[in-house]
C-alpha cells in the first residue's frame, strides 16, 4: 500500500530477520543427502533471536560437479523431492506466529551469466516460478523474490532490459496464481545493477504487469551510511522497500550496520541480514562444524551475530 507493506490490518509491517540457507546449505551441504530438519532446527533459532522476517534462498545447480549428491542439486523443474522440501520448509515457517518469509531463487539454473532472470518455456526464471507458485500459492504468509542479484550494469544502460525480465517473470507468477485462483502474493524484484543495489530506474518505470499490485522493491546494501540515501532511503519515499540483505563486508562496517537498521526501522522498511550460516559470510553464526555441513552444530552467535541479535531484542 503506497510506499510500504501492510499488514492485513492496514498497518504498517515491522519485518526483520536473516537470510537462512535451504538444504543445500550454501554449497555446504550438497554433497550429503537432503537434512531439512536442519533447516528447521535453525529456524526454531532465528525465530527465538526475535525475527520475524527470513529470507529462505533456494539453491539448485546445473550440474553435480562430481561431488553433490544426486538428490541434492536439481531445481524444482528436475527434482519433485526439492519441490515437496520447500512446501514443507514453507510451511513449517508458517506454524511460528506473524511470521513471514520471502522465497527468493538465489541461485537457479534459469539465472543468467549477469544476474538476470531469463524467460523460457520450460527452462526459464518464469518456468521455474510457476512451479514454485504451483507449490506454494496457497502459503499466504510467502512472498516471492524474483532472483539474486542482477550484477554490473553500474551505469543503467541495461536498466530497460533488466526490468523487461523482472516484469516478465511477474507476469509468469501473477498468471501462475489467477490459473490456482490463489490472491496475487508480494513479489519482490532486485536492483537492476550493482548487484541489486540500484533501485531509482523502478522509481520512475515501477512494474506494470497487473498494474503493479504486490510488488516490492528489493535492494542489497554493503555500502557505507554515505551511500543510504541514494541506495534504499530515497527510493523508499515513493516504492515498497525491502532490503534484502546487508551485512558487515565491502565497505560496510558493524557501525554502518547499526545505522542501516535505525534507518530502516525510522522509514518502516522491512530488513533482512545476511546471513544465519557459519561459512557463507558475513557469517551470524561461529563455524562450530569442523569444516563439515553444520548438522547439530551448536548455534553460537558471531560478533556480527551478537550485534544483530541484540538489535532484534529491541522492541519496533
């Protein structure tokens, strides 16, 4: 509604929280078998640190590499295992009270050399998200997020073309869920350069399929507070932000972490760390795992981890 994400009530909605890996794991787990209880052993936590935000980012891969496991790779095109994995996950999140997550295809098969969604009968970004609406579009506590990261494009000559691609693979979500009769659930779609961090061409040219309804804005920030302002504070004035991820990296520091999140939360802008992982850094957690996937591994905050954690403590 406007410029930010409501809730039912019409009130604006406080969302914050981590990105968590799938199955997967960050690549730290593909050469095993599937453990999706892991996955929700470490929802459980992210949930009792006080988010009620995460970003679940799926992962699939071309190929095995000679190492991953052969049912723990394929996307949701290729592998109907992953698909009912994700339901569940999905679904498990939505057994934790008000909160919500944002599905996002943060590495596919489909995703272009730079970033891009591609659009393809069968094989494309908006092949695959009509399979995932097919499995989740009855999820109302799910939002969509399109891909990663566009990359490049630091001077918005691809802008146009980059939001052709968005708009199209709304187009193949919105006609996925008029198809299942479901509502049209939040979309976001990414920076359309600099890896996801340019959001003023959609100021201008917003998504049009379907007038635009349910589409947010998805901004990565590690940058420094000098860069904010142009980064997600002003395009926040007039579009629903979300900032999909930041974390301590770059030119990014703990302090500047700090004040993103007193930014966000001053605008009313839904917030999500990256990430709650131990080797896929910036890292919340301490690699307790000896080098392995993390499986029951004690769940110890970073330093980085400590200071998000007391943020989330604070009441928004």
């Amino acid at each position: 509604m406007g410029n930010h994400l409501v809730l039912p009530n019409n009130t604006v909605w406080h969302g914050r929280g981590a990105n968590l890996a799938d199955q997967r794991g960050c690549n730290a787990c593909t050469s095993q078998p599937p453990n999706v209880n892991e996955v929700k052993r470490r929802i459980d936590e992210l949930v009792a640190w006080g988010a009620n935000f995460i970003r679940l980012d799926l992962e699939a891969y071309a190929s095995d590499d000679g190492y991953r496991h052969v049912n723990n790779y394929r996307s949701v095109l290729l592998d109907a295992a992953y698909g009912q994995q994700i339901r569940d996950l999905v679904q498990y999140i939505g057994t934790k009270p008000g909160v919500y997550v944002l599905v996002s295809a943060w590495i596919d098969p489909s995703i272009g050399t730079l970033g891009w969604p591609t659009l393809a009968p069968g094989t494309g970004t908006d092949a695959t998200w009509t399979r995932l609406v097919e499995l989740l579009h009855d999820q109302p506590h799910a939002m969509f997020g399109v891909i990663n990261e566009p990359e490049s494009n630091f001077n918005g000559a691809q802008d146009q073309d980059v939001w052709t691609r968005m708009n199209g693979v709304v187009k193949a979500i919105r006609d996925a869920e008029d198809l299942a009769g479901a509502p049209y659930h939040i979309v976001t779609v990414q920076g359309t350069g600099g890896w996801a961090r340019r959001l003023g061409y959609y100021v201008t040219h917003p998504i049009t399929e379907r007038g635009g309804q349910n589409v947010a804005y998805e901004v990565h920030v590690y940058d420094p507070q000098s860069e904010f302002a142009t980064l997600f504070e002003g395009p926040s004035q007039t579009l629903p932000v979300i900032i999909g991820e930041f974390g301590p990296g770059g030119g990014m520091t703990l302090d500047d972490c700090d004040a993103l999140m007193t930014s966000a939360m001053t605008r009313e802008i839904p917030h999500l760390a990256w990430t709650f992982h131990m080797r896929c850094p910036p890292n919340l957690l301490v690699d307790n795992s000896n080098g392995g996937c993390g499986v029951n591994m004690t769940l110890t905050p970073s330093t980085w981890g400590l200071r998000f954690k007391n943020r989330l403590a604070t009441p928004w």
